[in-house]
C-alpha cells in the first residue's frame, strides 16, 4: 500500500473516503480498502463498520465476492449464522464457475 501523506490525503477527493462526512477510511485503491476494513474492524463503533462495509462492496465488488471479512461480518452484535455463511460460500462458488465458464468460451472464441 502506498503511504499517504497529509498532503495528499487533502487531495484526495471525497468519494474517495468510506465515511466522507469525517474523510475517514480512505479507499482510493483496493490496497486502501482492505486496511480500511481491517482498521474498521480493530477500531470502528457499529455504525463505521455499517457505512465502511457498504463503501467497500459499492466501489470494490469482486473484494466484496472473496473476502471472508464481509462475508462472515458481524449483524447486529452476532456473527452471521452458518446457514448464511454456507449460501454466501455457495454463491461464492457459483459466482466463480460462472466466471470461468465466460472466460474459457472467450479464448475459444479467439
């Protein structure tokens, strides 16, 4: 991940931070949103953890189909339940066959 300084913290826009209001948790890159969601889930209340999560799965949705931290993230004080969890996974997997199905009927194609 790349450092960022104050001054290039100002520069960065807002969109670009996973709580604008605050210009908290930046997420300019996927590198960034990773620490934001490992920083959140060290330190942030619930709310910081609701509004980081959604930035996130907006702006980076393939981080959001295989990170076992969203997938498996706490709701309302519990863990999601196993029953979620294994529909998450199936999905996961389906999301991935589907994928590479595409792209194997792409090089056929070439």
């Amino acid at each position: 991940m790349a450092k960022l300084s104050a001054k290039g913290r100002k520069r960065v826009k807002a969109g670009n931070f996973a709580i604008p209001s605050r210009r908290a948790y930046p997420i300019q890159d996927l590198a960034h949103a990773r620490n934001a969601l490992a920083r959140v889930r060290q330190f942030g209340s619930a709310e910081d953890k609701r509004q980081v999560y959604a930035a996130v799965r907006r702006k980076y949705p393939s981080l959001a189909e295989r990170s076992s931290v969203i997938r498996t993230r706490r709701k309302g004080g519990t863990v999601a339940s196993r029953k979620q969890i294994a529909a998450a996974k199936r999905n996961l997997r389906k999301a991935r066959a589907a994928r590479r199905k595409k792209t194997t009927a792409r090089r056929r194609r070439k």
